[in-house]
C-alpha cells in the first residue's frame, strides 16, 4: 500500500468512525428515551389503578 | 408542515442518502480518474469539501434559526438553532480531521498557519464550539435561548469571511477549484463531486432530523414527568 492510499484510507475510515460514533451515541439516547418512557407508563398505570 | 410528517420521511431520506453515498464511494474509487499531480490522495477532496460545505450550511441553519427565535420567541427554534451548530461542529470536526489528514498527504505537515483559509476555519469552529460552553453555564429558560441566539447569530459572520478568505487573500497554500472560469477539474471529476456533495447534504439533514426528533422526544418526556409528578 503506497503512503497515499494510506492516507485516503485514513480520511474515508475517519468519517467513518465519527458518524459510527454519532450512531453509539444516539442509540445511547434512544435507549435512555425508552427507559424513562417504560417509567412514565408504569406511573400513569399506578396512578389510573390509584383511582 | 407537521413534525410527525416531517419525521415520517426520514426513513425514506435515510435510504436515498444511503444510496447516495455508496454511489459516490463507487464513483470516487472506480470511475473519477487519478489527479495528475498529487494522486490518488487527491481522492479527500470529493468528501473533504462537501462536508466543509455542509459545516458552513448547518452554522448557517443554526444563525437563522436564531434570528427566527430572537423575532418569534418560539422555543422550538431555539432547539432547532442548537442541533443546527451541533452538527455543524460535527461537520467541522470531520473537515478539520480530513483536511488535516490531506495536507500531510500533499504537504507533509499536519497543518499550516500560514494558510488563512485553514486558520479562519478553524476560528469558527472554537467559536462555536464556545456556544455550547455558553449555553450549558446558563441555566435552562428563556435568557439561556436568547443568550444562545445572539451568540450564533454573531458567529455566522465569520462563515462568508472564511468561505471567501481563499479568494480574499491570495491564499496560495490551500488549492481553489472554484474560481471565475468554473471548476478546475475535468467532467467527470466534476459529476462525482456534485454526486458526494448531494449525498453529504441528505446525510446531513436526515442527522438532523433525528437529532431533533430525540431533543424534542426528550423535551415532551420532561413535560409529560412534571404533569404525572
């Protein structure tokens, strides 16, 4: 492999590890959306039953 | 237009910037020919440059959304504002990284200060990464979006004098392709760039959109938490 296409290989693979890393990240997100979301149901079914 | 139909055609755009963007990795590796003079290293440009443009476009977004909450005082412009710089930043990072990755390739340093190009970017870069040091020293609320808002408003001034600092200043370390005369590449070279810029733009606004719909998810999450509390 000529330094060269080391280099393109180097700035095609960095692009892709940041969006890779921006993916982890929202999927983080998503996950912790969905939690808080199972939190809030069970409250609202403890709440309905309440009454 | 509604989010709910807005967010309903990201899956679609998603798909579209997917296809896109193999395309263009296609047209970069197989059928744009090599650059006489510096190689096959001369192959960054094609991703290099649309995501600089992209950068500039979503600082753009960012200050224009601002200027719609400074008028309006809606809090989803504000919102919209701050995903905009986001991924400008993370536009920036990727220009910044790639660029650099580039100039030791042609230059052999890493990066250059004699280049007023390279520096001018990277002062709006600092400059909005500072935004998020501002926004997040003020507490959440109304002043926390106006302080935001004039702030970006301000940094959108430098995306011109960057943009145009090459031109400016007679910068001969960083290359213009761009000129009077059109672009200084031949056809295809040329088609393939226009492939990656469009699918770099598509890329952008579905990460856009989603980045939104979880801030607003979250926003709503928080609203709906203090009515049950």
């Amino acid at each position: 492999m000529s330094s060269g296409e080391k280099y393109l290989a180097a700035a095609y693979g960095v692009i892709f590890v940041v969006l890779l890393l921006w993916v982890v990240i929202i999927a983080a997100k998503l996950t912790r959306l969905e939690r808080e979301v199972g939190e809030l149901a069970e409250r609202a079914r403890e709440r309905r039953d309440g009454d | 237009m509604s989010t709910s139909s807005r967010n309903s055609r990201v899956p679609a755009l998603a798909a579209l910037a997917a296809a896109l963007v193999g395309l263009s990795l296609a047209l970069v590796f197989f059928v744009a020919p090599e650059d006489a003079d510096q190689g096959i290293s001369q192959k960054i440009f094609y991703f290099h440059v649309p995501i600089a443009l992209t950068a500039y476009a979503c600082f753009g977004w960012g200050a224009l959304k601002a200027l719609l909450y400074l008028w309006r005082k809606d809090e989803r412009y504000d919102l919209e504002s701050y995903v905009g710089i986001h991924l400008g930043t993370v536009f920036g990072t990727l220009t910044l990284l790639t660029g650099s990755i580039w100039a030791k390739a042609s230059w052999g340093v890493w990066w250059t200060w004699s280049s007023n190009q390279l520096v001018l970017f990277l002062v709006l870069f600092l400059f909005y990464c500072a935004y998020f040091m501002l926004r997040f020293s003020v507490e959440e609320g109304p002043r926390r979006a106006s302080l935001s808002a004039v702030y970006a408003l301000f940094g959108v001034v430098l995306v011109p004098v960057s943009f145009f600092a090459i031109r400016l200043a007679s910068d001969f370390i960083h290359p213009t392709v761009f000129n009077r005369e059109g672009p200084q590449m031949s056809g295809t070279m040329f088609a393939t760039f226009c492939v990656a810029w469009g699918a770099i733009t598509v890329l952008a606004y579905v990460l856009y959109r989603v980045e939104l719909a979880g801030k607003l998810l979250d926003q709503h999450l928080r609203e709906l938490r203090e009515a049950l509390a």
